[in-house]
C-alpha cells in the first residue's frame, strides 16, 4: 500500500510517497481504509522537529493526525467495531499515520462518525473536536456562567468550541474575519468582533478564560482582557512546567519545559492569571460525546475545495502552511 512517510526532521520537510507493507492489526485494533486524512498545521510541528521533546518518532514514519474511513478488520479483543463500520478518528499521538491506504488504530482510539456527515467532512472533526473538549473540560475546569474569549475563534476550531462552550453554559466571546460572523452568531456566540472594524481587547468585559489560536503576537491582547484569577490556555504558544507536570514527562524534559515557558508563566502571572498549554491526545469515549454534539446540532464543518490526493500530500502541507484554505484541507483516498 501507499503512505507518506516523514525520513527527517527539517524546517523545510517533504513527505515522500512510498510504498510500505499492510499493517496488521493487533487483538486491541482495527485496520481501517481510509477514505479521507485531513491536513492540521501539527504535521508542521512534527515534521520539523518542533514537538521531538513532546513525541520524538522513529523514522521513517507515516504521518497523518486525523481521517475517515471503513473498518476492514478487528483484532480478537475488540467487541464495539466490526467490519463495515464508517469511523472516524484521531489517531494516537504515538502511532499516527493517516496519510496511507490502510490504518491499524487502537479501538479506544475509534468512534462511529456522525450520521449526519459524509466522510470527508467527518474527517474533519476529531482533533478540532477533542482539541475543544479537552480544553474546556480537563484544562480550564470552565463553569456555567464563566466567560470564554477565543481570539481567532471563527475558523475549524471554533466551529467545534463554541457549541461544547454554550452546552456548557458559558458566555462566548470571539473575534474573527467579516465572512465568519453570521454563522459564528448562528453557532450560539454572545459576542462577535470583526477584526478589521474593531479591537476586542478594548470593548470586551473581563473574561474568566482565553483560548489562544493564534500565538504569541496576540499575547498581549489576551492579556487585556483576563480577569485575575484567570486562565490562558495556548494551542500555539508552546509547553511550560506545568504541561510536563501534567504529562508526567521526566525530569530533564520538565526542566526544559520550565525554562522554554517561563516567560509565557512570568507574563500571565503577572496580571494574576495562569497560563496552559494543550496537545491534544486520542479518545474514543470523548469523540462519541462529540458524536452526539455534532449530530443534535447539525454541526457541519468547513473544508477547503482544493482537490488533493496522496500524491499531491507536500502540495496540501504547504497551504495548510502557507496558504489561506477555507477549512480543513483534506487528503482523497
């Protein structure tokens, strides 16, 4: 079967198109054919090397975050899949491979996609999806009432958290592009900012939580508007102690985690606030609450119309890198 497969870690990484032996599913997987991979700027981070400290893989290997497909095979321990199930997945951090025919995945790993999605938007929704909901519920502990700003929120990511952030009973504040407004307003937002028009920093209320989306240049923005007390959770802006804490990562890891974030922890603690950082890891039970979210409210995420197949993978990187797609740009199986 086909794959593309990272051979070194550089800032100016190509995938190369190889072909590689089916994998065979352990008692605990499923094989999977995939219909659709999508292309998530986390292939940036791995391939060049950004996240060693956090996964450092044996290359070559496959690459690939998130996809859709078909099970065609189950290991002997798995009971909940069987093969003809359409699933979606975010593979786990420490096998990824998406970007090939076939896909051996953990079953904890797996969920049924939503009905009301084909694949290829479905392939779309598993890393925004626990991206969100692991942010909200086990990083920011958010509570009804609380008050959430996600500068940037307009695009993939805030699709799939600002409808987790309403269930949750919070007041949801983002600042996006002109276009985005009516369907963020129609996504359940309370407060809309376009950036070209106005600075949210300057009209918002103090907030409980910011979600960053768009690094450290926004920084200080964010900043602004935290109340004391608050939280900045990060998806751009890199690990602290309190992340290796949290990963249980070794000693010298959490030493360099310390010093790579400790002016992100000096500057948010100067205002009172805390500052986290989140990379997103695999759950299947997470992604069936998903599931039902996205179904009961017709959730349909943005896709790019950029046709690619797997031949074409460096092309996809390189807008999902450098381009402006119109949502997740996706690999065709």
């Amino acid at each position: 079967m086909q794959a593309a497969q990272l051979h070194k870690y550089d800032k100016d990484f190509q995938l190369e198109v190889n072909d590689i032996p089916m994998p065979t599913p352990t008692a605990d997987e499923v094989l999977v054919q995939v219909k659709f991979a999508a292309v998530n700027p986390l292939e940036m981070l791995i391939g060049t090397g950004s996240v060693k400290l956090i996964q450092d893989y044996k290359l070559p290997t496959t690459m690939g975050n998130e996809l859709s497909g078909v099970v065609t095979e189950v290991g002997t321990n798995v009971i909940d899949f069987q093969v003809g199930d359409a699933i979606y997945s975010r593979l786990p951090l420490g096998k990824i491979g998406a970007f090939a025919e076939f896909v051996a995945i953990d079953q904890h790993a797996v969920a049924l996609k939503p009905e009301n999605l084909d694949f290829a938007h479905s392939a779309a929704v598993p890393l925004t999806g626990l991206t969100a909901y692991q942010g909200l519920h086990e990083e920011l502990h958010a509570q009804p009432g609380e008050r959430l700003m996600i500068p940037g929120g307009s695009g993939s990511f805030g699709q799939m958290a600002i409808p987790i952030a309403r269930e949750m009973g919070l007041n949801v504040s983002v600042s996006g592009n002109a276009r985005s407004k009516s369907a963020a307003l129609a996504n359940g937002v309370d407060q809309y900012f376009d950036y070209r028009q106005e600075n949210y920093w300057e009209a918002l209320a103090p907030v409980d939580y910011v979600i960053d989306t768009i690094g450290s240049k926004e920084l200080d923005h964010e900043r602004q508007v935290l109340k004391p007390g608050g939280k900045l959770l990060s998806l751009r802006m890199g690990p602290n102690r309190q992340f290796a804490q949290d990963q249980h990562l070794s000693w010298w890891k959490t030493i360099l985690f310390s010093l790579a974030g400790a002016r992100l922890d000096r500057r948010t603690k100067r205002i009172g606030a805390q500052y986290r950082f989140l990379f997103v890891r695999s759950d299947g039970n997470q992604l069936r609450k998903i599931t039902q979210l996205v179904e009961r409210e017709n959730i349909v995420p943005a896709i790019d119309s950029t046709p690619f197949k797997l031949a074409d993978i460096n092309q996809a990187l390189a807008l999902v890198a450098t381009g402006h797609p119109k949502g997740k740009v996706l690999i065709r199986f």
